[in-house]
C-alpha cells in the first residue's frame, strides 16, 4: 500500500502521522520536513488539508499543555527563591523580589479573569449554537408567497 492512503483512524497516511513529532517539535516547517525527510511544499499542502490540520494543532495544544504543566510545577519553586530573596541584606535584590512577586500576582490574576470571560462567552456560544440549531428559520417568500430568490448578477 501507498505510505500516503490513510490507513487509521485519523484519515491521515502514515507519512503524514510519522512527521507530526517533527513538526510540533520544531521551530520551522523547513526544520521539520528535513528531519522527516520529506518536502517543506508538501508540509504545506497538508496543512491546506483539514483533518491534517486539526491534528496537527491538537499535537500542538496537547504538546503546549504538557509544558504549561511542567512550569506550573516549577512555579511554588521560583515563588519560594523569591520568598528567600525578599529576607536579603541587599535592599535592591529586596525590591526587585517584591517587584517580581507583584509583577507575577497581576499577570496570573488577569489570566485567570481572562479565562473566566472565554469560559462564559464559550457557555453563551453553545447556547445560541443550540437555538440556533433548534429553530427552523423558512426561507424568504414574497407577500403572495412566492419564493423570493437572489437576483441575477
């Protein structure tokens, strides 16, 4: 069989699945398709394909995550070197600790508002989504009833 006839679940070939990792691993698409050996044009004639594509930034969004994870767990770490530095003889390294610390407070505090703001718009979304979906709107008619259809360009 073809390495690039879908052969899973996914629709994708398995030339495509093989240069996933390497293209959520590196910097370019020219870095990735040399490490995959295949074409840079062909990474981006995939991309123009939306089942590759929706992979490809689910590997992303899930390859962010682990990350995103892995600072979080370094975060009560930093906070505590900061803690330290705040108890320094050093009235500078004093202040820019207490600088970082607010500084770090402010940003989290915004994501977390910003997060709570995406979370409500995506609840009011679904919820028109599924109006939407449950009412039948008829298409146009005339006054006497007769379909009303675009006009002829």
């Amino acid at each position: 069989m073809s390495p690039n006839v879908p052969q899973n679940s996914t629709g994708l070939s398995d030339s495509q699945i093989r240069a996933l990792p390497f293209m959520t691993s590196s910097r370019t698409f020219s870095e990735a398709a040399e490490k995959a050996g295949i074409s840079r044009r062909t990474i981006h004639r995939w991309m123009n394909e939306p089942d590759f594509r929706e992979e490809y930034q689910r590997q992303c969004d899930e390859a962010g995550g682990i990350a995103r994870a892995a600072i979080r767990g370094l975060m009560t770490e930093a906070v505590s070197v900061f803690a330290e530095r705040l108890d320094s003889d050093d009235p500078k390294e004093r202040v820019l600790a207490a600088k970082t610390i607010l500084s770090f407070d402010t940003k989290t505090a915004a994501v977390d508002s910003n997060r709570k703001v995406v979370n409500s718009l995506n609840r009011v979304m679904a919820q028109i989504e599924e109006e939407v979906q449950d009412t039948h709107i008829p298409p146009p008619t005339f006054s006497d009833g007769r379909p009303a259809r675009r006009p002829r360009r």
